[in-house]
C-alpha cells in the first residue's frame, strides 16, 4: 500500500508538470470591452484549481472533491484536453464509467493524440 501512494504521489508529480498542468498565458481584455475578461480563458485560476483536484485525487482519494475541482478549471479553460482526461480519472475511481467516457471523448476531440490511450484506459476499467 506505501508504494501505490509513492507511485500515486510521483503520478501527481508527473501529471501536475506535463499532464495537466498548462503553460500560462497572459489574456488581457481588449480596450473595447472591458468584459472581455469574465469570458476570457483564464489559464492562472484554471491550473490551480487542476493542481487541487490533482491533490484530491491522486492524495486524498477525494474523488467528488477532484470532480468538482477539475469542472471548475474547465469552466476557466475549457480548451485544455489534460483536464478532461483528468476529471475522467477521477469519474472512473468514482465509479462512473459514463461520464468518464463523455470526459475522455471531449479529451480526445481537443487531442487526438489521446485517443489511443483513453480508449484502452476505458477498455481496463470494466
């Protein structure tokens, strides 16, 4: 069991600088529109709330709290495949197969480099 979290924790690690995390970039709003800010990709919030659902999910085995966590950074950069796959992850321990495939498809649509990898993942969980 000690070495399943070691590897668990090393996965997050791992996850958290190639995975899911994401390279910032500034975003700023144009002068004409001032608003352009509330609906703009906000990659800083989005990764934060990524490395927290990471933690829940890779640490605490929190999968409801990575669930919620992963939604919110899509909510912020929903163009990022890494956080499908990730709210995926976090479905499948759930138990939810179903919205883990809806997860790993969007995933997949962003990426089809994903693709293969995704489909065997879901193909092992059953």
């Amino acid at each position: 069991m000690r070495i399943f979290k070691i590897i668990t924790i090393m996965a997050a690690v791992l996850l958290s600088l190639v995975g899911c995390a994401t390279t910032q970039q500034n975003i700023a709003p144009s002068r004409s529109d001032q608003n352009s800010m509330l609906v703009a990709e906000q990659p800083e919030i989005a990764k934060a709330y990524s490395d927290r659902g990471l933690i829940k999910l890779l640490v605490h085995d929190d999968y409801t709290g990575a669930i919620d966590d992963f939604a919110i950074a899509i909510g912020y950069k929903p163009s990022e495949a890494s956080y499908h796959v990730c709210r995926g992850l976090a479905y499948l321990k759930n138990g939810n197969n179903t919205d883990a495939k809806v997860d790993f498809n969007k995933a997949a649509s962003l990426d089809p480099s994903l693709s293969a990898s995704l489909e065997s993942l879901l193909k092992s969980s059953r």
